[in-house]
C-alpha cells in the first residue's frame, strides 16, 4: 500500500469537493475522502504508526 498516493489522492478528493458546482458533485467527492481516509487508516494501523488514530477523525468529518 502507497501511502504517499493516498495521501495526495485525498487531499484532490478534498480539493475536488472544495471546488464542485453541485452538492451531489460534493457529497460523491467527500465520500472518496472518506473511503481515502479509512484506506488511509488501515495503512498506518497496520504498520503500527500512531498517526493513525487522527485518520479515523479525519474520515468522520469528511463523511459529513
């Protein structure tokens, strides 16, 4: 698993959301963060990191 990858494709995730002309458009983009931020998660959970747990928050909010 890239993190690196999947930090920057969460991070266009977000920007996409910031920039979309329509709340479906939005809400599709803030669901790929979140699904990015899980992914995300599991990534540094598995290696052991301990930034993982503030993914977990980060991919709550996103969903919202």
């Amino acid at each position: 698993m890239d993190l690196n990858k999947l930090y920057f494709d969460h991070q266009v995730s977000l920007l996409k959301a910031r920039r979309a002309q329509t709340p479906a458009l939005r809400h599709g983009h803030q669901a790929e963060a979140a699904r990015l931020a899980a992914d995300i998660w599991q990534g540094q959970n598995a290696l052991g990191a301990a930034a993982a747990c503030a993914w977990v928050a980060r991919g709550e909010q996103s969903a919202a």
